[in-house]
C-alpha cells in the first residue's frame, strides 16, 4: 500500500482527471448512451462517487449526511448487495439529476473524503481508499473509450481533443521472441495494489512457443479484408461467424472506406488510417479469425505473461485465447465488495496489457481485463503467436 499521505493525494488527482477527461465536453454529451455497454459521462462521473460514498462515507464516517437519497438507486451499477438500480440500458434516460447537480456532488464527496482521512483512519479503511482510487481509474479508461463511441456514433464525427495520440507506429520488421518450455509463476506477488482476480499466484506449465515483439498493424489487417477475411466462414468460430453475418461486420470498429481509402474516426477526429500503427477496435472473434488467416494462433494468458518482460506493451488491450476463470483457490470478498469481478468469470475472454486510455500506471503485468468476445469499443487490438 502507498504511504497514506501520498495516497490522500493520489485520490484527489484522480478525482481531478476524471473531469478534466470531460472537459472537452458539451453539455448534452453528457446524457448520451448510444449502446447498452456505453455509460454516459456524467453516469461515471456518479457512479464513481456514489462508490467512496457507498463503501467509505455511509459505512466508516457516523456523521456523514447523504448528498441526497436517490443517489444509490441512480449510480450503483450491479452491486445487489447493495439494493436496487436503474437498469444499465436506461442511464441514457437520466436527464435528471444534472450535470451540475453532478458535478456538486462529487465536491460534496470528494471534501468528505478529504476530511475523514486527514484524521488518520486505521489500515483497513485506507485499503478501502486505494481500490476506491482504482475502481475510478478503471472507469476513468470506460469514460474515454464511451466519449469516443458517443462521438463516434454522431453523424457529424466531431473531434474530442487534438491533443491524445492514439496511435504510435510498430517496428516493421516481423520479430518472433521464443520462450523456453518449462514451469511458470503466474499471478501477482508482493505488497503493491491488486484487484483479486491477480490473486493465487501458482504454477503452469508451458510448451516452447514464440510470440510476436509487435502489434498486429493496421497495414497487415487491410490484407486479411482484402484476402476476404470477413467472407470466409472457415476462418471464424460459428458464434463469430453468426455475429459477423447478423451484424454486417466488414471491418474494424469507426473504419470507414471514403473513395477507395481506410479512415477511421479517432478522438482528433476523421483520419486516414495509418498503416503501421496498430490495429484496434477489434473484437476476439476478428483477432481469432485473423490468426487463423495468418496460420498462427494468439497466445493464452499465461504465455503473454510469462513473456512480458521480453516486449513492450501498452497501446492496446490484447485478446489472448484464454477464458476468464479463477485463479487456484480464489476467494470473493464478503459483502458487496465481492460481487466486483468472481460473478464474470463466464463467458469471457481475458485481455493483457493496457491501452492508450488507461490511467498511466494502472495497469501491470498480472492485470486482467476481461470481456465478452464480441465487444470491441474498447481499444482492443492482437499480437500473434507459434
């Protein structure tokens, strides 16, 4: 855990890069909800607040007054534990309370907070801050990633901000790293924060394999749809297939083909897609069907992270082909605290590594993102493995 005085400050740094990723924003893309899975910002920024409120301030602060009392049923988000919500299809109808009403409230949390933990609490309350600071830096990356599909998904494709970079270019050159067969430690060690799911550090073993130094580019996904990626059943899994005929898939997430070119809508606006930057906005069924098309496969879990110290990583979430399930002797938390990652682990697939939108310093190599095969607004992209 990080000394107390620098994790009070480390909260409220968070608490200011939440709203200044919004304030780029106007105030009716606050509102916004194009997609079930995409929140609208003001929703992050109350939900994220209602959670100190909820876990700290209603439990450990016995002079603390509600903001107000519909808040919980407002921004929980699935803790049944705690009781009822509005279902997560219907935050887009929240036109009230308002986004200074919102805005109010977090100040009104954020000094509560301030106060509580000046007075030094004891160790347990201080954990309780600092995963509070990384359950909101996790929904600082959501807000990012669903202000690009709200603006995205507006006909106008207007630009968020000219100043995030959301690509870097790859070495050209195709470099496979091979990794020794033998007994690997997976899962995290050591005193630093982690959420539970990195928990239950233990052994597997693997065959040698190799994995690729690089992201799969934009250049070498162009191939596999001008080879016909997206019309050949035999490169998909059946439930890929049936989503790619359902759904009219023909290419990435915010790609565009104007007059015979590859764009795509970024957060700096509609741009030329540059070829040698890496391929994102991919779903794992598109990621599977590429490594089918290339002959290759893509790496579990576990080989990307016995081989992690051996590449960079970072500029996107990387698919593996490993089903999110528990680690040996994996224990949920009691209470509300424990419903936050064991009830998904079904029906999804994790990712490795980190994107251009997660908070720098977030992430490590343990961490384990996870999501349905099918999704790909996040910046979710492939690296290859042998």
């Amino acid at each position: 855990m990080l000394l107390t005085e620098t994790l009070l400050d480390t909260f409220l740094d968070t608490r200011k890069r939440s709203e200044t990723l919004c304030a780029p924003l106007e105030t009716e893309d606050y509102v916004v909800q194009p997609a079930e899975e995409v929140s609208p910002p003001k929703w992050h920024l109350g939900h994220t607040t209602w959670f100190f409120e909820e876990f700290i301030l209603k439990a450990h602060d016995p002079g603390y007054r509600l903001f107000d009392k519909d808040f919980s049923f407002v921004f929980n988000s699935y803790y049944e534990t705690v009781g009822k919500r509005v279902v997560r299809a219907n935050r887009g109808n929240l036109s009230r309370p308002s986004v200074q009403r919102i805005y109010q409230y977090r100040k009104y949390v954020t000094e509560h907070i301030q106060e509580l933990f000046e007075k030094k609490p004891d160790a347990s309350l201080w954990k309780l801050l600092e995963t509070g600071i990384n359950h909101e830096q996790q929904h600082q990356e959501l807000l990012l990633t669903d202000i690009k599909y709200i603006l995205g998904h507006n006909p106008l494709l207007p630009i968020y901000s000219e100043l995030i970079p959301e690509h870097s270019p790859e070495a050209p050159d195709e470099l496979w790293i091979p990794v020794a067969d033998g007994v690997y430690e997976i899962g995290h060690k050591g005193k630093g924060f982690c959420f539970d799911n990195e928990l239950g550090r233990h052994k597997v073993y693997l065959e040698p394999f190799e994995i690729s130094a690089e992201l799969v580019t934009n250049r070498e996904f162009i191939r596999f749809i001008e080879d016909g990626g997206y019309t050949r059943f035999e490169l998909w899994h059946a439930d890929g297939w049936d989503w790619v005929k359902q759904q009219g898939i023909t290419s990435p997430l915010y790609w565009h083909l104007i007059e015979g070119q590859w764009h795509h809508y970024t957060l700096n606006g509609l741009k030329a897609v540059d070829a040698d930057t890496p391929i994102t906005h991919i779903s794992y069924y598109e990621a599977f069907a590429y490594a089918q098309w290339k002959g290759m496969r893509l790496p579990t879990e576990f080989e990307w992270e016995a081989a992690q110290s051996l590449f960079s990583w970072g500029q996107r979430w990387e698919w593996t082909e490993s089903a999110y399930l528990p680690y040996p002797g994996f224990t949920k938390a009691p209470g509300a605290l424990g419903e936050y990652n064991g009830k998904f682990m079904v029906n999804q697939k994790v990712l490795r590594g980190g994107s251009i939108a997660t908070t720098p310093g977030h992430s490590r190599p343990t961490y384990r993102n996870f999501f349905h095969p099918h999704e790909r607004w996040q910046y979710t992209g492939l690296r290859l493995a042998r």
